[in-house]
C-alpha cells in the first residue's frame, strides 16, 4: 500500500512539474515571438535613420560646396578692389 501511495505522489508530482514545463515552454515561445518583432522594429527603424542620414549628409555636402564657391567668390572680389 506504501508502495502505491508513493508510486500515485511520483505520479501526480512528475504530472505537476510536466504542467509547469508545458506553461514555461508557451511562455518561452512568446517572449521569442515577442523580441522577434521588436527586433525586426529596430532594424526598420534603423534603416529609416540610415536613409535620413544620407539625405542630410547630401545636403551638408552641397551647402559645403557652396560656402566652397563662396569663399572663392570673396576672395577674387577681394582681390579686384
């Protein structure tokens, strides 16, 4: 009788714990699905700053070129007076 009343707690424990191990593996799945799209919104978000960023460093280059011509300008008006 011992024996059946220990086999029957073994039997409901390893049930217990086979129920926790089912919840944490839904649970794991989630958390992967989880940082998946965060991880995916980051590098769309990268990207988009990527792609500002060579639009402003387009229009940094241009207005050097222009302080460039400037510059030249200046110094030949300098010059002629």
């Amino acid at each position: 009788m011992k024996v059946e009343l220990s086999v029957a707690n073994g039997e409901d424990k390893f049930r217990e714990v086979d129920s926790h191990l089912e919840d944490l593996d839904g649970k794991v799945v989630e958390l992967c699905e989880e940082m998946l799209g965060a991880l995916n919104e980051a590098t769309e978000e990268n990207k988009a700053l990527r792609d500002e960023l060579k639009v402003v460093n387009g229009e940094l280059i241009s207005m050097m070129d222009e302080i460039v011509l400037l510059k030249k300008a200046l110094a030949h008006e300098r010059g002629a007076t």
